[in-house]
C-alpha cells in the first residue's frame, strides 16, 4: 500500500488526467500539439499535491534538514536528529541516527532489524508469537523500517538485554499507550555463542520478506547473526560450509550494525562466530564480503548494559586490542591504534562497571572497542581464542569469560618471543617500567592483566569458572592446535604438547604482585 500511494498514484494519477483531457480534445477535432502549455502546469501540480497527499497518507514524510549526530550538552545527551529552521523536527529524533543511515545507503524499500524479542520483553515464561506481531506492529508504525527479524527469546545467555533498553522502552511505552498487552519475558539459552541454525532462520525470514537491509542491533553475537543473515540472502548452503577464511564468494545485502555493548567490534570486522552444534566448537566464518556498510556506535545504547556484560564484553575488546598488537601481522600503525585502544580500556574499565551511568566511561568503552575492532580486523587475535574455542565451546563459557581464564597463561607461554612488546603493553595499562630490566617489564604486563581481571570481578583461571578437570588439557590441545587461521599470527610455534601445558598452566591461581 505504501509502495502503491507514494509511488505508483503520484505518477499514474496526473497521467491519466492528462490522458483523459487529451481524448476529449481530439473528438473535440483539437490537436495534441494545440494544447495550451499552461495544461502541463497544472498537470505539475497535481503532481506535486499527489506526492504530499501520499506521503501524508503514509506517514513516512522524509526527515529534512541538517543531520546532527547524538552528543553533549552540559553532561546531558542530546539524541540525533535533523535540525530545521523551527528547531528538531518533531517525532523523529529518537530514530534520527537510523533514517539518516537508511537514506545515505539510498535504501528506500524494505529493512529488516535483527534483534532478540527478550530485548523487549523481560521476565520468564514461553514465546508468544501474538505478542511478537504487536511488537514488528510498533517498529513498523514508528516509520524506521518496514519489517522486523524478531530472533527467538533465548539468544541471549543469561543476560538483561544489555543496551537495547533505551530504544526498546519507547516500545512498552507506544504498547501500553495503545492498551495492548504484553507479557515480560526472556530465557536463557543452552550456548553464550548462537547455533548456526539461529543465521539461517534469520536468513529465511529475511528472504521471505523481500527486505533490501538487514540492520543488527545488539550484542556481538546479535551483530554476527545479522552479517551472516545477510551473507546466506546471496550465497547457497548453511553457515557451516563457510567457516574459516575468504570462503564467502558474495556481499550479502547491505548491512547496519548498531552495537549495544563495548566489547567485540563486530559492527566493523568481518568476523562471525558460532557454536557448530555438530562438533560443539566455536567456529569463525573470516570473510571480507562480511564487512558491514555502516557501523553506528551510540555510547547511549550501551548505558543500561549490566556490570557483568560490562565487565566481560571489556576485557574481549582489551583483547582484541592486546592480541593483534603481539601479532606476526602488526605493523605501525596497527600497534599505535592497539596500544590507545588498550590505555583507553584499561584506565575507563573500572569506572564503567561500577557506575553504568558514567558517560564519560561509556564514552571511552564504546570508543576502544571501536578501535579495538579496527586492528583486529588488520593483525588479528592469535593463541588466546585458538585455545578459548574448545573451552567455550564444551562448558559453554561465555566468550569473554573463557578468554579470561587463560589469558594470562597464554600470555606466559609466548612473553619470550616478544618481551619489549609485553613491556610496551604494560606501560599503555598505566605501568611504571622505568628502570626495570626488560625481563621485569614483560612481567609486569601479566601482573598488570591479572590484576584488571580482579578489580572487575572477572576469573583469572579456568577453576576460577568451575572447571577443575585438568585431563581436559589433552582433548583440547589437538582442537586449539588444529585453529591455523589464528594460530598462523602466533609469534611463537607452538606444538600440541605445547599448547597442552599451557591449558594446564591456565588450571592455576594466580596472584598479583600490588
């Protein structure tokens, strides 16, 4: 219908007035070439109202104006939005950011947001497929997109639907304004990381919509659902067949990534991760036609993202500035970004879990994770994620939590290969190292990595997450050893026994020096 009245009726309508008024000249013996010019002026206005009656019918009067992105005003945000010569136009600051986005990309059909319905309803309980309709109702009246991929309630683990909340309360609101009902509800489910099936629902949904977009918003693994959602829009076969590297042949549809937390930078990598639920491994789709269009980092989105989440999907964006700048593929201008990457994380770390309201941290957290994810997508992250996989993906650890219980022990097991890097890492956390020994340097980073981990509250050892079973050392060690794409950027050769004695290594309390 939209398609119908903006499109179709502005051009059919005039036309066929114009149609008809020349018929009735010609059996009135007048010529085509008599008509008087000034005909095809009116046939121009009624154009022009044609046009404004649509839209008006429509409701999706374009924004006009200059675009002003999100910013402060005296410690208060002022949301993005066009400004006319009025002032903001009104109703549409809140989505500003988005419909400046969409018609940048000349995108003017059909997009598809994909985000989790536990987002907008919390609690416990089913999924209720009638609550879901209310729910792609409302996205769709607020004139931002004209369809919605709801994934299903249990996408994330355990969490509060970190970020979304800000964007998502307006939605309760416009149900309740409406009277309709809702039920509050979200489940865990059984993986932190999400299923490969969970991208190819989202894919058909996407497929049988017709959408020309596919935006994600949430967290990282929300992110890869939605790039990878895309790539299977363009490419035949399941997630599976395109895990490791450059094995995506095609760009999917265009794609927006709209991160809620600071921790991955998959709004801007060409990374997508998920549990093979064949083999239960974390595996990598790495791929260049993954790359999104356009990344929106709002530090606002991350504000009600809860201390844990906070913590957690921090120490992953520290780590993915740590690890590529200890990478065979750094080079200077990946270093420089990784260590400012890592200064930022490491000083605004603590202030963002302790007070999520800080802006200013939220700031900081949503900028070095941005930067983080920058240089992981040039240098890459090595031997901490090739040995977190197998782990995450039998215990079904949350990422970042399964990358801090061997940090530090992954870390020990390569310092010899590159102890003035490990020294330049910990003069970026804040270190003093001068007029230490190189030795004492290097150290003092694993020191420094340790104790970040227990201001936060995050483990620093596999018993630290409930896992004591050192016998799983050996079946691991094969399946981290087996990660080439990663561990080919190791600055050190690793064998499988190697690699085994680190597992081990990482079974250990570990203490800090201060």
């Amino acid at each position: 219908m939209r398609a119908f009245l903006e499109v179709i009726v502005p051009l059919l309508l005039p036309a066929t007035l114009y149609w008809i008024y020349l018929r009735v000249q010609e059996r009135r013996g007048v010529s085509a070439h008599d008509v008087p010019l000034s005909w095809l002026a009116v046939v121009g206005v009624l154009l022009v109202l044609v046009v404004l009656v649509g839209s008006w019918l429509t409701g999706s009067e374009p924004p006009s104006g200059k675009y002003i992105p999100p910013h402060v005003v005296n410690g208060v945000v002022v949301p993005g939005h066009f400004e006319e010569q009025g002032g903001t136009t009104a109703g549409k600051a809140d989505w500003a950011w988005l419909q400046h986005t969409l018609a940048s990309l000349k995108m003017n059909g059909r997009a598809a947001v994909v985000l989790d319905t536990g987002a907008v309803t919390r609690g416990s309980g089913n999924r209720n497929e009638d609550r879901e309709k209310k729910i792609r109702k409302w996205f769709v009246e607020q004139d931002v997109v004209e369809g919605v991929i709801l994934l299903p309630d249990n996408l994330f683990y355990n969490t509060t639907a970190p970020g979304i909340v800000i964007v998502l309360n307006k939605a309760k609101a416009s149900l309740e304004a409406r009277s309709i009902g809702y039920e509050v509800n979200i489940q865990g489910r059984d993986t932190p990381e999400p299923g490969t099936h969970i991208a190819e629902e989202a894919s058909t949904v996407a497929k049988n919509g017709n959408f020309e977009v596919i935006i994600g918003l949430g967290g990282g693994s929300i992110l890869d659902v939605a790039k990878m959602a895309s790539a299977l829009l363009t490419n035949p076969g399941k997630t599976r067949d395109y895990f490791g590297k450059e094995k995506v042949p095609r760009r999917g549809r265009p794609t927006i990534m709209v991160p809620t937390t600071s921790g991955t930078g998959a709004e801007v990598t060409k990374h997508a991760i998920f549990l093979d639920t064949e083999t239960h491994v974390k595996k990598a789709v790495a791929s260049t036609t993954l790359l999104p269009n356009v990344a929106i980092v709002d530090p606002m989105l991350s504000m009600g993202c809860p201390p844990t989440v906070t913590a957690s999907a921090g120490i992953d964006a520290f780590l993915h500035a740590a690890e590529p700048f200890l990478s065979k593929n750094a080079n200077p201008l990946t270093d420089a970004i990784s260590l400012e990457a890592v200064r930022i994380l490491t000083r605004w770390l603590g202030p963002a879990v302790a007070d999520g309201t800080n802006l200013e941290a939220r700031y900081s957290m949503s900028l070095g994770s941005l930067m983080s994810g920058l240089v992981l997508n040039n240098s890459g992250t090595s031997l901490v994620h090739a040995m977190a996989y197998p782990v995450g993906g039998e215990f079904h650890v949350a990422h970042g939590t399964s990358l801090c219980a061997i940090v530090v022990a992954c870390f020990e097991g390569i310092v010899m290969a590159v102890p003035e890097k490990f020294a330049r890492l910990a003069e970026a956390m804040g270190e003093n190292i001068q007029g230490l020994s190189l030795r004492e340097a290097s150290a003092l980073a694993l020191d420094a990595i340790t104790h970040l981990l227990k201001s936060v509250g995050l483990p620093v050892c596999l018993s630290d997450v409930g896992i004591t079973d050192e016998s799983k050392a050996a079946k691991w060690a094969p399946d981290a050893h087996a990660e080439r794409r990663l561990l080919s950027r190791c600055v050190r050769d690793l064998s499988v026994s190697e690699i085994e004695r680190i597992y081990r290594n990482a079974f250990k309390p570990r203490v800090c020096r201060v």
